[in-house]
C-alpha cells in the first residue's frame, strides 16, 4: 500500500506530539492503588527492581514487583499522606544505607537514620543494601575462632571467624542471650558487632541496648531495628542494611559479627509483603523464593583471603522453632545454608541448665578448626562424656545396683553438665575456660561433690589467676599446652584439690 506525502507528514506529526509522553511515562508514574503499605503504579517503564521510588511528602517507596503495564511497590514510609493519582517519580538509585565508623554507638533504622535520639550521623560513604557474595576464588577457610565466652560452645561447637553459625530453639530458651553474651566477649577482640532486631518490641531492643552499653559494648557495635510496630517492608530490609554496613569493614580487612534476631519474623514480613503485592504462595503458604531471601543474605558472610584484605563476617541467624520442630520449612531451609547450628532446648532450660544447649543436636560444620589447640586438647572428649552421660542416664532410672563404671561415668557427665552451666551476661576468658576444662579432663573433679564443682573450678581459676599469672600468659601467648605447662598445672591442680576439700570438709 502506497502512503501520499501528506499521510507520513501526518504520522511523523503524530509521533512527534506523543514522544514527549513516552519520555515522562518511563521516569514519571501515577498511583494506581494505595493501602496496606504497598502500592501500584501505572507508568515508570525504566524502573529497576530494588529501585528507590519517591512519592509525594518525601515518602520513598522501593520497587518490588515488575509487570507489564504497572509497578508493584512497598511503602518505607507512612501511607496516609499519599493517595490515588499522585505522581511518582524514579531516583535511579537502589537502595542504600550509610556505613563507617559513625555508625558505632548508635541505634538506627533500617534506612540507617539514627532513632536513638542522639543527632545526625556522621558518613561520607553509603552502600546499596544488596549485593551479590563474594566469590569461592577470593575466600579462604576458616581458622580463626569467635571467642563467644560461653564454655559449652567454645569447647565442643565452636565458631570461627566468617562461619555461619544459626541459633535455634523455641521462644524463650535463650537465644538472643546467647547473641548478646557473644557480643559483650567481643571487647579488646578486634571485632566490629552489628545486631539486627527484626520484629522486636522497642521495649525489648532498649533492654539489650542498654545492656551493652553497660557492658562497654557499644563503642564496636551498631544496632539496627525494625521494629515490631514497623512495615513489614522495613524489617524485610533490616538485615540486608545490617550486612551492608558490614561489608564496608569487611573489605577494609576487619572482622565483623552479624546477628540477625530473627528470621522466622524476616520470613514472615516477606511473606506479607509478598501476599499484598499478589504474588502466587508457594509451599506451606510461604511464596517459594523464601529459601532465596535467606540464602542471599547468610552467603555474605565469609572470610576473605589475604589478597583480597583478609577480613570476615561472622552470621548468627537466630530462628525460632514451634514445639522443637527444626524439621519445619524456614528451620530447614536455613540449617542448609549455614555451617551448623546451636539448639537449644525448652526441657534443659526448664531444668535449670542454662545455656539451654542440646550438645546431641548442636553441631559446628567447622569443627575444632575454630579453635585453639590449647582448648583443642582440653575438650576433645567432652562431646562423647556427655552422650556416654545421656545414654548412662537412660539406663540408670530402671535399675538400683549400678555397677562402679557406671556410677563413675555418671559422676563425671554430672560434674562436666556443672562446669558447662553459665550465667547470663557473664562470660568466660579463654584461660578460665582452659582451666576448668583441665581440671575436668585430668579428673580433679573426682573428689569434689556436684554441688562444689561450679565453685571449685571459680575458685581454681581465681587461685591461677592470683599466684600463678604467669601460666595465663603463656596459654593467651603460645594458645597451647606445653608438657612442662601440663605437668604444672597438675601440681597447682593437686594443690588446691586439697586446699578445697580442707576448706569445704564441714560442708
């Protein structure tokens, strides 16, 4: 078909008149709908996923979902201010956070603005809150342990320095204890701490905060939340902004400890996220990019080799579990991803072990690589005294006459369960730890009731610590055992063994 002169002229015409719209419609969008903390917008052709969208009264939106004649977007702001037809424009940015050493001491947001009512952050740098992990070829493997100053995972589930260690237990069992004790140890280690709450009460965040502080912890560590109170799109986000501010000491060759509490409420702020963007659930109504949402976030953590700055992240996810069903969708899928797991059971606390921590179900995919050989050489049997102890136990309830190794076996899981009890907020040093595993390997505990054990190995300790200064020093420097450091400690073992009973005989 042939077209006259004045048809083309028409159409050019046309096209011309309606080049300028199509401009507009690509960086400039009208809300469509609004409510519930997400909303859909017509236009914004260009627009990137994780883009950061600015609606009217400075309210930012991200980018979630990309379809073919609108976009899908969560609201990190109030919703009232904006409604239907409002302009929305693109920023052409992903979204960031501020990271560096301005960060320390302060409590922010997910969005890194501070919330603890402190003033104005000083950073000169930011960093967009996703990013893709580290490749194999620049890592290394872990060798390095996290002093958590809790005994009975220093000894038989260690961590080391870029391992992804998950926590896991039913609520109240001692979790985020466990994450804040790890932190407090973390003082003169070298080691920059960022705690994430994700769906916990202010109250609750406030008590930790202050915690730490008292503690002396703050000077190295941020603390991010997003609260129970807040859109769930904001504590969708909250640990990514965490690993971001990480990953900016991490390449500065510096070592950093993430604990994210927790994600089972991550999961559950995506899911919402997910089911008002209308996107299809998948299984166990969970929409089946779950496992995704994890995986990208805990593969950040690594420990970099050496030409790359050798520094680490350390990840302690915490999950909480319904009735200690670690068989359940979001457990699973997040013991896959890391490196083991420290269990901990609501019997074992209720018994008034604490830290609740089930030895049996507990384990480290890195094993005693994350320790030191001096602690490697005190606790090596520790896991098998306390499983031979259980299986002991099991059979001790039905008969009456024991025979002498049963009894003796049992003596010792009962006095090695005493050593591994803990207060809170009480951590231990690597050479108080030493010791009393000493003290317990070479059978000092023999003659010492249960009910003395946690006060002996106190006392023992405070004995070294007094007169023998020396021997810490030379485990702190050499990290291991000597045979002349071994036969010494005997003989302040055997000392005070004596000392102690003679003080204690009345008793």
């Amino acid at each position: 078909m042939d077209l006259r002169p004045d048809e083309i002229s028409a159409i050019i015409k046309e096209q011309i008149k309606h080049y300028q719209d199509k401009i507009e419609s690509k960086d400039v969008g009208t809300v469509i709908t609004v409510g519930d903390g997400v909303s859909v917008i017509h236009g914004l052709d260009n627009a990137m996923l994780g883009e950061l969208l600015l609606f009217p009264n400075d309210i930012y939106g991200m980018v979630m979902n990309l379809e073919e004649d609108s976009v899908g977007a969560v609201l990190l702001g109030s919703a009232d201010a904006i409604k239907e037809g409002d302009e929305v424009k693109r920023t052409g940015r992903i979204i960031e956070v501020p990271v560096g050493d301005g960060l320390l001491g302060r409590v922010v947001n997910a969005l890194g603005q501070p919330i603890d009512g402190q003033g104005e952050i000083s950073y000169t740098n930011t960093r967009p809150i996703e990013r893709v992990a580290s490749g194999v070829m620049t890592r290394k493997s872990v060798d390095q342990p996290v002093q958590t100053g809790i005994t009975s995972i220093d000894a038989i589930i260690p961590i080391g320095r870029g391992q992804r260690e998950l926590i896991i237990g039913d609520r109240q069992t001692g979790k985020t204890a466990i994450a804040i004790d790890t932190i407090l140890n973390q003082k003169g280690q070298n080691m920059y701490c960022i705690y994430v709450a994700i769906g916990q009460k202010n109250s609750t965040v406030a008590q930790i905060v202050e915690k730490l502080r008292q503690g002396g912890a703050m000077d190295y560590t941020v603390v991010v939340s997003a609260g129970a109170s807040e859109l769930a799109p904001i504590q969708y986000i909250a640990p990514y902004a965490g690993c971001a501010m990480g990953e900016e000491w991490l390449e500065q060759g510096k070592d950093v400890l993430i604990v994210y509490d927790d994600l089972s409420k991550h999961a559950v702020a995506y899911r919402t996220v997910s089911l008002l963007l209308k996107r299809p659930p998948g299984r166990e109504a969970y929409p089946g990019d779950v496992f995704y949402l994890h995986s990208r976030l805990l593969e950040r953590a690594c420990r970099l080799n050496d030409e790359n700055g050798g520094g680490s992240i350390t990840a302690l996810p915490i999950v909480e579990t319904q009735a200690g069903d670690i068989s359940a969708y979001i457990p699973t899928n997040i013991i896959s991803i890391t490196d083991g797991q420290i269990f901990l059971q609501l019997d074992l606390f209720n018994s008034g072990f604490r830290p609740a921590i089930d030895t049996g179900l507990s384990v480290s995919r890195v094993g005693s690589s994350a320790q030191i050989k001096a602690m490697k050489q005190v606790s090596s049997s520790l896991k098998l005294d306390l499983a031979q102890y259980e299986e002991m136990l099991s059979f001790a309830q039905f008969g009456s006459d024991l025979e002498a190794s049963t009894k003796a076996t049992l003596d010792h899981g009962e006095k090695v369960k005493e050593v591994l009890k803990q207060a809170q907020y009480s951590p231990r040093s690597v050479g108080e730890q030493v010791i009393s595993l000493f003290a317990l390997k070479y059978g000092f505990t023999k003659t010492i009731p249960v009910n003395k054990v946690s006060a002996f190995v106190k006392e023992l300790y405070e004995e070294v610590e007094l007169n023998h200064p020396e021997v810490l020093d030379e485990i702190n420097d050499k990290k291991e055992l000597s045979d002349d450091l071994i036969s010494r400690l005997k003989e302040i073992c055997k000392a005070f063994v004596e000392k102690f009973l003679k003080v204690n005989k009345d008793d």
